[in-house]
C-alpha cells in the first residue's frame, strides 16, 4: 500500500485539494484529511482503495521498490509535455 506522504505528493501532482480527492474517491473530505494527518490509522482499507483508485484514474502511478514515490503516467503525462 502506497504511505500517506506518497499519496500527499500525487494529490500534489495532480493540483488536487483534498475536497477535490475525496470528490473523485466518492468520499468526505473529513476521511482524506483524516488519512493524512493520522497517518492513515482510522480509514477504512475501502476508503483507502478509493483514495487510489480516484488518483490512478487521474494519471499518477505510485511506485515502490528501492524509492517510493509518485509518477504521471498515460493522457496526464502526455498533456504536460
């Protein structure tokens, strides 16, 4: 599962406000502000799943391995070049 900072620097990728995460998840703002700032601890592995699938369907990847971290991938990529 992607940390809490990488999910931070995807909303940061994207130029999302966490209102305009929790929008595209089908979420409260309360739940995303809550992951990010309790480290995740009291949202629900659903939520979280939503939270990921709202940013990969936006066009950042999360990458893991030696450096976590963020990427744009697909048509996001492609209109910033």
């Amino acid at each position: 599962m992607p940390s809490v900072p990488q999910f931070r620097a995807a909303r940061g990728l994207l130029g999302w406000s966490q209102t305009q995460l929790a929008k595209a998840a089908g979420l409260s703002p309360v739940t995303v502000k809550r992951f990010e700032t309790a480290a995740g601890a009291r949202v629900s592995d659903d939520a979280v799943a939503a939270m990921r699938q709202a940013i990969e369907a936006a066009g950042v990847e999360f990458t893991n391995g030696a450096r976590p971290g963020v990427r744009l991938v697909g048509k996001l990529r492609a209109k910033l070049e």
